[in-house]
C-alpha cells in the first residue's frame, strides 16, 4: 500500500482520474470524486482499500513503476527518450511527468524504464563494455534484427527461445552539456519455467510461467563503444561480437574497454579534497574504511558516525592507540566518502552523495545525474583517486 499511497498523495488530480479511467474501470465506476475545492486524497485511498482484486494488483505494479521514475534519474532517462519535451516541461511536478509519458506514450516510458536500469548497471557487475567500430549507424529493418535474433538463438540462448528486439535511439549529455546519441537495443528472453501454487474455485492448482529477462546493448557511435548489461558474463562478448555483425555490419575482434583504475592509497592518512566555490559542495568526509594485513588474510572495516565528533582517523587512534592500523602493517581495499552540497534553493538541507570505491577499478559512480557526473568526472582525478593513464 505504500508505493500506491505515494503514487496517490503526489499525482495531480486530473492525471489520477486520467489514470483511473483508463486503467482501474470498476473503481472509476464505483468511485465520486469530490468537488473539485475539496481534498481527493483520503476518499480516494478508502476507495482503493475496496477496490477489485486484479485492478488493485495492476494499480500497485503501476505505482511503483511510476514512482520509480519520480527521482532525478528517472526523469533525465524519461526526457532522453522524448522527441517532444514542449508538455513534459510544463507539468506540476516528477509525478505528472511521470504518468503523463506512461499514459501517452507507453512505448517511451518502457524506453525509459530500460534507459535508467542500463544507466543504473553501467560500470557494475552485469556490465562489460567492449571496443567497437566507429561511426556506424544502427540497422533497425526487420531484417537484420531478425538476423540478430535467429544468432543469438543459435548461439547464445538456443534455438527454442522466445525473444522479442527492440531499438532505440536516446539522448546523453555529458557534463560539458555535449549531447550524444546512444542506440540502444533490448533483448526480452523468455526465461526457464518456474512453478507457483494458486487457488481456483476453492482447488489448489500448480501454474507454469516463464519469467522474461532483458538484456541491455548501448552503442555510441562516435566512441564505437558497446556496451553490454547481461546476467551471464560468458554471454556478454558473443552478444557484444552478433550486435556488431548483425547491426553494425561489421565484423569485430572482442577487446574489453579498459577499465578506470583508482587509487585510494592517500586516504589511509588525513587529507584535503579541494573544491571549486561554483560547485556547491559544503564537504568531503571518509566515512568507512576497510583494510586488509600485509602479511595475512582477512579483513577489518572501520565505519565513521555522524554523532561522533572528529573523523574516523580520530577515532580509529582513540580505540587502537600506538596498535592503530592505520599507522602501518595494513594496506587499504575499499573506502567510501560522502560529498555534502549546500542547499540549492528550495532545499532545506544540501544533499548528500557517497562514493564507493573498491580497488583496483570498482566505483559505484554511475553518472546518473549531474552530481555524479561532477564528481566522477571531475573530482575523483583531482583528488588523485584515479590512477593516471
């Protein structure tokens, strides 16, 4: 009930009803909306709380997939997909945005659903990126994805599989404001079976489904970087190689892109993190540091508090003394910090962004927003956490 409560208390009432009309017919019957000067919100919930079974399912799914998109990221992926921003721009707030592409323009906002998990796995453990040819345009005639899909079937998935491709192009801005396009193809793979009980006309039954799973490729062609988002790592270089030969109309030698190396050996120690006035940021603090003995296994980690007063290297002397790790015989693997803005206007409090970094080349930076790009792009090499090239 939460996510549908959320959903409700911050969706404008026309969109609600446009909403409700199209989608939860029995409710739009059964409910009165009231005058247009009184509040909506609480009728409505009640309503919902009576409301039929199935229409409730479909209303929560559609909730938190709305909701979803709500923050900042998912709006910068919703306006990457759109050709038209002109009433997007316009609306009251993340929640009429939201549902105005979702009510519109499903097949965008599925676009978009897809750019924001691709932005969210990039860099991590499903991802892998590979050196591709430059300046190549993306076939989308039925043609050629249905070469793509009779390949990944014969050597990837297997000759039974259902699939359903889907391309796309969307827009990505860097944080010099470049605009990019990236191509952006979907593989939807019907999945093995699974079973469930459910009950019918008072009997237990045992049901059959087949899951869908996706698989993300993203290619920009000026860089000719591909990239690819995949559960199953062995998988991702034949995707990578069958993208290029179908779509590409080029045939590739898979090289894996490089991978940024970082440098956290200065945060062993107090430092500075300096920054520019413009930028906003009010402080930078380590806040977990995690080491591992230079001559033996396992590992300790050591997390800072807000209540505490000082800095976690305080700290850390205060409870070992002249035995502090920090001081010798320990050798850092991970650490996070947290970047605190000032307010912007609007904002009672700044925001706060942590980084995470794991040696030798894991950042949990994704460059979803503009303050992450800020930091992954501009912060990170000044403050000598990347190695240099």
């Amino acid at each position: 009930m939460n996510a549908i409560a959320n959903f409700i208390r911050h969706t404008p009432r026309a969109a609600m009803a446009s909403y409700i009309n199209s989608n939860a017919p029995i409710l739009a019957e059964k409910f009165a909306w009231p005058q247009e000067q009184d509040d909506h919100v609480k009728p409505l919930l009640q309503a919902v709380d009576d409301m039929d079974r199935d229409e409730y399912e479909l209303l929560r799914h559609n909730a938190e997939r709305i909701n979803e998109m709500t923050d900042e990221e998912g709006q910068t992926a919703l306006l990457s997909v759109l050709t038209d921003t002109s009433v997007f721009n316009t609306l009251a707030n993340a929640h009429d945005r939201a549902m105005w592409v979702f009510n519109s323009d499903n097949e965008s906002f599925r676009h978009a659903e897809e750019t924001r998990y691709a932005n969210h796995n990039r860099l991590g453990r499903m991802w892998d990126g590979f050196v591709g040819p430059k300046d190549k345009t993306v076939s989308d005639a039925d043609l050629d994805l249905e070469a793509f899909r009779t390949r990944l079937a014969a050597e990837v998935f297997g000759q039974d599989t259902k699939m359903k491709i889907e391309a796309y192009s969307r827009e990505n801005e860097d944080e010099d404001g470049v605009v990019t396009t990236i191509n952006q193809i979907v593989v939807y793979k019907e999945g093995l079976p699974d079973s469930y009980k459910a009950l019918e006309k008072d009997e237990i039954v045992v049901k059959i489904r087949r899951p869908v799973y996706e698989i993300v490729i993203c290619y920009e062609s000026g860089t000719g970087e591909i990239e690819v988002i995949a559960q199953s790592k062995e998988q991702r270089e034949t995707v990578a190689r069958l993208f290029s030969e179908t779509l590409l109309g080029t045939k590739i030698d898979v090289v894996r892109l490089p991978l940024k190396k970082y440098d956290i050996s200065t945060l062993i120690a107090p430092r500075t993190f300096p920054t520019d006035p413009e930028d906003g940021i009010e402080s930078v603090t380590v806040v977990s540091l995690t080491l591992k003995p230079m001559d033996g296994e396992g590992r300790v980690t050591f997390d800072y508090l807000s209540k505490y007063s000082g800095s976690i290297y305080g700290r850390v002397n205060d409870w070992f003394q002249q035995n502090d790790p920090l001081k010798g015989g320990f050798f850092l693997t991970q650490a996070k910090i947290v970047v605190k803005f000032y307010p912007t206007e609007g904002e009672k409090r700044g925001k706060s962004l942590p980084v995470k970094i794991t040696m030798p080349n894991r950042c949990d930076l994704k460059s979803r927003t503009e303050k992450e790009r800020l930091i992954g792009d501009k912060y990170l090499a000044r403050w000598k956490l990347i190695k240099e090239e």
